[in-house]
C-alpha cells in the first residue's frame, strides 16, 4: 500500500466515525419525546379512571352494562385531544362489552394502553379488568 | 511530525467539533418548539400530583390563615379536594389567597404555575321568550349541554329566584344537547329573579348556569351591586351594598332547595351528601330595586396563578389535567407549569 492510499484509508474511516457519531448523538432526542408522549397519555387515563371509580361511577356504570353512559362519562373526562378505546374483560378474561366505548377510534402519534382492576360492591363482589386504550 | 499530517489532525478535529456543535445548537434552539424534555414534564407531572394529594400546612388552611405548605386534599380519598381551600382560590372571594402566596407555599423557586378549575362540561342558559297571560307572564327558557363543542344527554333541576320565593322544575337536555323550561310569574311580584340550573349528566359529573332576567323591571345590574356573597367554611359572609337590604338566603342543589337561617350578618351553610355545587341566592331590596345575587360553592370556575397567555408561542408551558372531586361532585383542574429560569 503506497502512502497516499494509507492516508485516504485514514480520511474515510475518519468521515465514517464522525458520521456514525452525529447519528448516534442526534438519535437521542427523537427517543425522549416518544417518551414523554406515553407517560402523559397513560397518566391522563390512569387519572381518569381512578378519579370515577373514586367515586362509585365507573363500577356502577359497569355493573349495570351501561356502555353508552360509560362512553359519554370517559368523553368527557379524558382530554380533548385523546381518542380512546376501551375494552371490559370479566374474571375469565372474556370481553363484556358488545358494542365499541369509543370516540371513533384510536388517532394519533402514539397510542398507549393500560389496564385497571376494578372491583364493584354488589352481592357477589365481582372483579373486572379495564382495558383502556388511548391515542393522542 | 511532517506539516502535512499537523494540518491533517486539525482538520479532523476541526470537523469532528463543527459538526457535534451544529447538531448541539439545532437540538437546543429547537427544544421549546418540540416538546419540554422528559425530565421537566415528569417533574411537573409530580408538582401537580403533590398538591393534589397533600392537605398542605396546617391541614385545615382552608378555613384560614397563609399556608406554609401547598396541598388541596380533602380528608377524603385520592384526589378529593377541599372545598375551602378551592374556593379560598378564587379571586373574587374576598378571602382568597393570592398567587405570591400560593407560590411562596409551593416553595420551588424556579417554577410558575397557574391553576384552574371547571365543571367536566358546559351548561348554557338562554331567555327565549316571554309573555303576559292573565295576571302572570310565562318566560321560556332554553338550555345546551356540551362538552368541548360535544353535545351531552343531562338532567336537568331548574329553580327561579324571586323575592321570598322559589319555584322549581325538572326537565332534560335530549342527544343534540338541547332542553327548554317554562315558568309562569305572578305580575303581583317584580324584580331581579335569577333562573338557575343544575344538570346531572352521570353519577357525580354535574354542571350549572345561573341566568339573570328582570320581571316587571329594569336590566338586571351587575353581579355584586347590591351584595358581594363570599363562601367560606360552611358560612355564608354577605357584604351588603348601597343601603340594601337582605330578605331571603337559599341554597339551591340538583335535588335539594330550601332557606338558610341567617346568624347575624353571615348564613350557616348546611353540609349535604348531595354531589352537586351548591348555588346560594340572596335576594333583597333597597329603595328603587329588588334584587337578587348568588354565589357558587365551591366557588368555580376559577383561574389562578401567573399569566401563561404570551408564553405559548415558545411552548414552554406543561399544562397537566387531572378529574378530580369536591364534596362527591367531579370537575375538571388544571396545572400549567413553566419554569422562566430554564427559557431566560
């Protein structure tokens, strides 16, 4: 290998290191925002649905199978800018609901899903499990 | 070392430190136009959790006082708030707490915050008509139930104010959000009356609107003419103005209206399980009017905390929502964050 041919050797694994290097580093903010995106999404719907069953509203409406009450009551609760889809399973993992909780289907950047124990005071005390999926 | 092979590694270094500052400056100016950064939004995130689930210092700072430690929660469970301590938020209250020291309570130097609080949905009254028939006059009203510009399905107790009396109805706002009322007035009275309405859309997700109209009188003057009302710790303080005079204190909720007995100058509040805010109508008269005021409790909406308007063109404010409940009924709060220090 003559000398010059060394030093081009030289210049492109040069250029190849600092080009790998620029990716690398330029790749980390795109994977903090996708972060922050998730966290807020499952945050706002974890809230929501702690805050109605706080408050008796969450497993009274599915007790009784009032999916369009449920439908209406998350619409309001969630943000603007969410779009949800929710999905009720019974203690044998079997959906209960029969028509779509939703506000037109899942829309947006990032879509999250999270799942609540829910446990309604009756006779028999069952326990269902909440899967709500969101969009934002 | 030969020139060349000097010239050789400047250049290297030169590029390798040209390119990681480009990359740097680009990241950097272009930060606050993205989104805040992971670790700001989480801190933010738990600012706002802290004040929703502490009771602050002392604990029962809603009924007085300058707290030292900033907290909304009630004795209740999670996020159930104090209904004192939000109203002692609004500014119109006449023992609100202001933001210097709200911020001095919160204790973290490098953040703004403002706060606020709304019912989960709109109510909206509106006076359609009215008309003389016999010795009274009917008035229609209309009312509209929406959320975010999305009809809501709700049901509906309205009261009319007038005088020493009450008059009460029930009714419902059908799937476009839409619902009517009537009421006859005896022509014998006249006044300032107040139409108010409460609408339950589901379990403890409750709305109001309170609608002034005169009857067989002049324009309603504007709120606080005649009696400034400031709710506080189940007391009722009314701050009378003009020489008027106070006939009849009431307390009107979606299942529930009756009178106050009043102690002195102030009205005891009464403690109900009802979910729904209370509307507490004063009426009155002094020399040329009869007039009619109100105040809601908890006093909400409200708005609180540093002006943010100018600072969403550089989209450095956090804004964090939370559902949460004051005395069974559920509203809407919101934190906005912003830490200037981190943009200056």
């Amino acid at each position: 290998m003559t000398r010059r041919g060394a030093v081009h050797t030289l210049d492109a694994f040069l250029a190849a290191s600092i080009i790998a290097m620029a990716l690398l580093y330029a790749a980390q903010t795109p994977r903090e925002r996708d972060y922050i995106g998730e966290e807020t999404l499952k945050g706002e719907g974890m809230q929501a649905l702690v805050q109605l069953n706080g408050n008796g509203t969450l497993g009274r409406l599915v007790e009784a199978r009032s999916w369009g009450e449920l439908e209406q009551v998350l619409r309001i609760a969630l943000p603007g800018g969410v779009s949800f889809n929710l999905t009720v399973f019974d203690e044998f993992g079997s959906p209960l609901n029969n028509v779509t909780i939703s506000n037109g289907g899942l829309v947006g950047r990032t879509v999250e899903s999270l799942e609540y124990l829910l446990a309604v005071e009756s006779g028999v005390c069952p326990l269902y499990r909440v899967r709500l999926q969101l969009g934002g | 070392m030969p020139t060349a092979s000097i010239d050789f590694t400047l250049a290297t270094f030169t590029m390798i430190f040209l390119v990681m500052g480009a990359i740097s400056g680009i990241n950097m100016v272009a930060e606050p136009y993205i989104k805040p950064v992971a670790h700001d939004q989480e801190r933010y995130g738990q600012l706002g959790r802290y004040m929703l689930l502490s009771q602050g210092n002392p604990a029962d700072w809603g009924s007085g006082g300058i707290p030292t430690g900033l907290g909304f929660s009630s004795e209740g469970g999670a996020y159930e708030l104090d209904i004192d301590k939000v109203t002692r938020l609004n500014p119109s209250n006449a023992y609100a707490i202001n933001y210097s020291s709200l911020w001095q309570a919160l204790g973290v130097d490098d953040v703004s915050f403002r706060i606020e609080v709304e019912t989960l949905f709109d109510l909206a009254l509106n006076l359609t008509s009215s008309q003389g028939q016999g010795n009274a006059t009917v008035y229609t009203f209309s009312a509209l139930t929406a959320s975010s510009g999305y009809p809501v399905q709700a049901q509906l107790s309205y009261y009319v104010a007038l005088r020493n009396s009450t008059y009460s109805a029930t009714g419902s706002t059908d799937r476009m959000g839409l619902g009517s009322i009537q009421f006859t007035l005896p022509d014998s009275q006249n006044g300032t009356a107040l139409l108010v309405s409460m609408a339950k859309m589901s379990g403890s997700i409750v709305s109001y609107d309170v609608l002034p109209f005169a009857h067989n009188s002049g324009e309603p003057k504007a709120s606080g003419t005649y009696a400034i009302l400031n709710p506080l710790n189940h007391v009722l303080d009314v701050d009378l103005q003009q020489g008027a005079t106070a006939w009849n204190a009431a307390v009107l909720t979606k299942n529930y209206a009756f009178n106050l007995t009043s102690n002195g100058a102030n009205y005891t509040i009464p403690h109900l399980l009802d979910a729904s805010p209370m509307i507490i109508v004063l009426t009155g008269a002094n020399s040329s009017d009869c007039w009619a005021e109100w105040v809601a409790y908890p006093q909400v909406p409200l708005e609180i905390g540093a002006n943010m308007s100018d600072d969403y063109a550089v989209s450095d404010v956090v804004a964090v929502t939370y559902v949460v409940g004051i005395e069974g009924a559920s509203y809407r709060l919101t934190f906005k964050f912003r830490s200037p220090a981190a943009y200056d």
